[in-house]
C-alpha cells in the first residue's frame, strides 16, 4: 500500500484523536507519517523535526485538511524553513475551516437531507435513505482523495490551487441547493404529517413554528432554523413510522 493511500485512509479518521490542546493536531500527524516515511532516509533529522510539525495545533473542516497535510508534506521535501511550513498551515486553518463547513454542513447535508425527506414523504421509503448515505459518502471519499493529491501537486502554491479549483464555485451552487431542498421539504413533509388530522393539527404545527422561532433565538448560532427544521422534520417523520 503506497504512503499516499495509507495516508488517505487515515484522513477519514483523523477527528478520531480530537482534543481542546491540538484539535485535529495529532491526527494530522498520524496521517503524515506515511507520506514522510521517504524522508527518513534522506534526512534523519528533518524527518523528526517534520513528524513534530505534523502533530503540532491544527484545525479545519476534516473533510478537507488533505489540503493542508499534501501541501505541507511537499513542504518538507523541498526542505523549505521549518517556521515557513507553520506558517502555511496556520495560515490554512481558517480558509478550509470556512470553506468545508460552507460546502458541507450549510450546503451539502442539508441538501442531501431535504432530497431525502421529500423522497421519502413521495415513496421512495428506504431507497431514499439508501441513496443519502451513499451520495454523501461517495462525494466525501472523492473530496478526501481529490484534497490530499492536490496538497501534494501544490505544495506551498496551494492557495492558488484551491482559488482556480471546482471548490469555489461548488460552494456558491450548494447554498442555493442547500435553501431549496429544505423549503421544498418543509411544506411537503408537514402536509404529509398533518394530512390525517384536523385542525388541531394545525393548532400544533403554530405551536412549533413559535417554539422554532424562540428556541434559534436562544440558543443562536448553535441552534440555526435550518437545524431545527431538519430536527423537527426527522423526529415527525419517526413518530409517523412508528404509528403515533
């Protein structure tokens, strides 16, 4: 098995060893050490010093820190200044913070959830589910591999690469996406739920709606309407399955 996909492998897990000291720290250092297994023997005493710049304080949407951890093991091998790698990964922190949590948690999970909630509502059941999980999955893998072989091709030019990438302009579309399939899904999976009963099902459907308004208000920004929508959708959605 090759450093590279070694490495990828042990991306997917590398919120596995998440602490408040280094966050996503020692798991980027455990993902490094294949990628710098070839430096070892051209240089014993870079090859430590990388492997401590590996696990020292990082922090990013998982779904993307490939980017960073390519880009600073190509780093390494060009034998750039130790202080000038922690720069850039410092400096990578915040951009694909911003960026993984735009593209995934604003946009593409709740676009995925919302397709799968009309699905569902409209018949299509467990197949509906089904084709979530394995959509959402699909693009994660195809995200990890595509972030960590262009960290490698890009090295220190890597913000330039993620500028002129898929990634800008895919998350300017999943947004819209994202707003769509959950009001599409609201009206659909409310009037599914309320369709047996009368009006005080409507009495209870305000109910929510002003408990949705207060409870964003209060627990703002953890608590979004677009997180609460998706709770209160899910949890009718069960006490339908299960015949309340």
């Amino acid at each position: 098995m090759t450093g590279r996909l070694r490495a990828l492998l042990r991306l997917f897990a590398v919120q596995g060893t998440w602490n408040y000291e280094r966050m996503l720290g020692v798991g980027m250092g455990y993902a490094a050490e294949p990628l710098l297994e070839d430096l070892k023997s051209v240089d014993p005493v870079r090859h430590g010093e990388a492997v401590v710049r590996s696990a020292e304080f990082f922090n990013c949407n998982p779904n993307l820190a490939g980017l960073a951890l390519g880009a600073t093991a190509r780093a390494e091998y060009e034998a750039l200044p130790g202080a000038q790698i922690v720069r850039l990964r410092t400096a990578l922190c915040s951009p694909l913070g911003a960026m993984g949590d735009e593209l995934f948690w604003a946009g593409l999970v709740p676009a995925l959830v919302g397709a799968a909630l009309v699905g569902v509502v409209l018949g299509a059941g467990w197949w509906a589910i089904a084709g979530f999980i394995l959509i959402y999955n699909g693009i994660r893998l195809w995200t990890g591999y595509w972030s960590l072989w262009t960290g490698m091709e890009s090295g220190m030019r890597v913000g330039a690469a993620i500028g002129t990438s898929w990634l800008p302009r895919a998350i300017e579309r999943v947004g819209p996406a994202a707003a769509f399939a959950i009001g599409a899904a609201i009206p659909v999976v409310a009037a599914w739920y309320l369709k047996p009963f009368g009006r005080s099902a409507v009495i209870g459907a305000a109910g929510v709606l002003m408990a949705g308004i207060a409870l964003t208000r209060w627990f703002a920004p953890f608590l979004t309407t677009v997180r609460f929508a998706l709770a209160v959708m899910i949890f009718l959605l069960v006490l339908r399955r299960v015949g309340v």
